[in-house]
C-alpha cells in the first residue's frame, strides 16, 4: 500500500509564510505528477499547485508569485513554500501524488490526510 503523510500546517498572521511537506512510502516504483490541493468551507475543492516529474510547474493564478511547489524524487516527497499569506489562503491543503504501486505496475491517484491552514487578518 501507499500513504501520504503531511506536515506543516499551522496558523500564520496576513503576510507570514508555511511549508507544507508531503511523504509519500509503502509499496512504491515510482511517481509520476505531483500536486497540492486545498478547500476552503463551503468551496469546492480546487489545484493549488501542480509538478510534473520533470520538475514543470503551474499554478492557480491566486498563488502564483507567492507560492512554490517542489519535489524530491529521491525522497518521494513534495513540498509548497507558501509566502505573502492572505486570508483568503485558509482552507484545508491536500497532497495528491500519482504513484505506480510495485504490486500492481499501475499508477493510481493518492490523496495526503490533509492540513489545515489558516491565515488571521
């Protein structure tokens, strides 16, 4: 099996930064697109940040500028740098990895236990 384990959450003032952090482990050959997720209440659920194994990003256009979304293939990890946090940034933040499980050779969608992040004015 594969989990994601997430860390990094927190509650930050206007204006303050976080890094979120993404492990993935278990039965893993290997990983292809990496991404970041969050959902605010009452909203749907919407990609934050996304990195191909190659290392090509792209981002929502409310981020973009302020955070960076990073990966370590070696580690099977991703990481989201967030900066210049604003309110409107609060929502719970899920990782999503598509992992080729070493049992079955065929890749599946993962998703983190999510984190919450929240931002005071």
């Amino acid at each position: 099996q594969v989990q994601l384990v997430e860390s990094g959450g927190g509650l930050v003032q206007a204006g303050g930064s976080l890094r979120l952090s993404c492990a993935a482990s278990g039965s893993i050959f290997s990983i292809g697109a990496m991404g970041w997720y969050r959902q605010a209440p009452g909203k749907q659920r919407e990609l934050v940040a996304s990195i191909t194994r190659g290392g090509w990003r792209n981002y929502a256009d409310s981020v973009k500028g302020r955070f960076t979304i990073s990966r370590d293939n070696a580690k099977n990890t991703v990481d989201l740098q967030m900066n210049s946090l604003k309110p409107e940034d609060t929502a719970v933040y899920y990782c999503n990895l598509r992992v080729m499980d070493t049992t079955t050779l065929r890749q599946n969608g993962y998703w983190g236990q999510g984190t919450q992040v929240t931002v005071s004015a």
